[in-house]
C-alpha cells in the first residue's frame, strides 16, 4: 500500500506541473500583449516606457525562463499581486474565497451523493415499475441540463416568482451573522448546483446495483432466506458503490465548472465569481494562481478516490504498486 500510495502521488505530482505549464502556455497565447494588463487605459504610455514596463515584470526574458521564475516563485506560496486589486495578494484573495467556495460544493456534492445513492437504490430495487420509470425520467432531465440553465431557472422560479429563496449573496446585506440566513442563501445554490451530479450518481447507482443483484452470491443469500433489505445493504450495496465512487472522484472537476456558474448567478463570493472577474479584467496572476489552486484541488481528490477503493471492497488488494 505504501508502494502505491508514493507511486500516486509521484504521479499526482506530474500531472500538476503540466497543469502549470498548460496554465501559463495558453494564457501566453490569448490574443493581445500581457502588459496592456498592467497600463491604465486611460493613460498613453512611449513605447520607451512600455520596455521599461516590459522588464521590470520578466516580460521581455524568453517563455521558458518566465515559466521557471514564475514556477519558483508558486512553489514558494508567492502567486504575485492583482492587477485589479493592487494592495491584495493572489494567496490572500484566494485565502479569503476558498471557504465560500467549500461550502458550496461541499454542501452540493453532499446533497447529490445522498440524493443520488438513495434514488439508485431505490429505482434498482423497484425495477422496471412506475418509480423506477419517473426516477430516471428525472435522472435523464437533469443529466441534459446545464448547470448555467439550471441556476438561471432555479433563480426564476424559486427567488423572483415565489420569493421563497434569497437571490444573491452569502449573507443577508447589513444583518449579524446568524447560521440560519447563511443555510437561507446556500441552500438554493446548493441544490441547484447537485441537480446534474446527483442524476449522474443515480444512473451509475441504479446499473451498478442491478449488475449485483444478478450475482450468484446475491442469489445465494436469498435461498438462505436472508431479508431482502440485509441482502441489499450487506452484501450488494458495498461492492456495488465502487463504480459510483470513481464517478463521485470525477464529479469534483465538474463540480468546479459548475460551480463557476452558480457562484456568477447567485453573487457567491467564491473562487468561481473571482475567476469570472479575473477573466474580465485579465488579471493574469489571479487567473494563474486561482486556476492553479483549483486544479491541485481536483488531482487530490481523484488521489483520495483511488485510495478509497482498497477500503470500500476488501477484496481489492494492493501488491507492489499494482491493484
């Protein structure tokens, strides 16, 4: 286990310096030149003093050099300043949305597991009848919509027509912090943003479980007379959560994209609407340092993921590296 645990990470390690590499490549390959960024528009500058410019932020050095200097400098926890915030540090303004943006896909992520395993298993065991059909009649409605579409109509619907949500926001505007406005205003979001991720984990659930089912040692322990209920949750539901697992591993990603968008629908002040107005203001180092963040945050959980198997189905074995 030890073996492959280092043997995981090593790689978790590669696939994060081509995630910095990638980072800086295509952003060095947007149209226009990076140090617009750094001049006011309103201001004209000689083209003596845009050299200057030049050379004061490594810009003139060649691609590879930059990439190393600006590599050195992340590893040491300096992801430089903003460019739309001049006193505030890129760590510092991820410090500060990293915590909101947790939450939220926390609480998605959660609601979707549970919603998508509970579903699962019961459109598996209801098979074929009219739960089974409107389950995944829902699962399929869900699955084809996007999450943008999702949280605009969600918005719609349950804040602008029933005014039963919050429409922005964290935290109602000028009231004391209290844990119920704060569930008040995440659990719209929340629920929307888990609508795609738990209609994906009941349809892997639902086949998974089915394929169990259909296994001899399923149909043993009911010749024995064991409860359904016991045959479900003892013998087949563990082994049938493997698949599920790896697609929960994977649903961080998307997570993240959609994330993104609900965080930009509702005004959640999170690591997505920071990326969205970096983006908007080219504010390159925060665009660098907050796509970095996220990305490491994506190849530790898929590391986690890997990791669970071995404790999820004790028949999995781990010899040397290999499973």
């Amino acid at each position: 286990m030890a073996r492959y645990l280092l043997r995981r990470v090593l790689v978790g390690l590669l696939m994060l310096l081509a995630l910095t590499l990638l980072i800086f490549v295509l952003l060095r390959l947007t149209p226009g030149d990076p140090i617009d960024a750094y001049i006011n528009p309103s201001q004209s500058i000689t083209a003596e003093e845009r050299a200057l410019l030049r050379a004061q932020y490594g810009l003139d050095q060649p691609l590879p050099t930059q990439y190393l200097r600006w590599l050195g400098q992340a590893l040491r926890g300096n992801l430089g300043y903003s460019l739309q915030r001049y006193n505030e540090t890129v760590a510092g303004l991820i410090a500060t949305r990293m915590g909101p943006t947790l939450l939220l896909m926390g609480a998605g992520l959660c609601l979707a597991i549970l919603l998508g395993i509970a579903t699962g298993v019961v459109s598996a065991v209801r098979r074929n009848g009219m739960v089974d059909l409107a389950l995944s009649s829902l699962a399929m409605l869900g699955i084809s919509s996007p999450a943008f579409l999702s949280a605009l109509v969600g918005l719609y619907v349950f804040s602008v027509k029933l005014q039963w949500m919050p429409s922005g926001g964290m935290l109602s505007a000028g009231a004391a912090f209290s844990w119920g406005d704060l569930l008040h205003h995440l659990l719209l979001p929340a629920l929307l943003l888990s609508v795609g991720h738990c209609a994906l984990i009941m349809r892997y659930m639902r086949a998974s479980l089915l394929e169990v089912l259909n296994q001899d040692y399923v149909r043993t322990a009911r010749a024995k007379g064991v409860r359904e209920t016991w045959v479900i949750v003892k013998h087949a539901l563990r082994n049938a959560m493997l698949p599920v697992v790896t697609l929960i591993g994977s649903t961080v990603g998307l997570a993240v994209g959609g994330a993104i968008f609900t965080e930009s629908v509702f005004n959640w002040p999170g690591m997505g609407l920071l990326l969205v107005g970096a983006v908007e203001g080219r504010d390159y180092p925060v665009i660098m340092g907050a796509t970095l963040v996220i990305g490491a945050c994506v190849i530790a959980v898929n590391l986690l993921t890997d990791l669970l198997y071995a404790v999820i189905d004790p028949r999995i074995q781990v010899h040397g590296g290999e499973r």
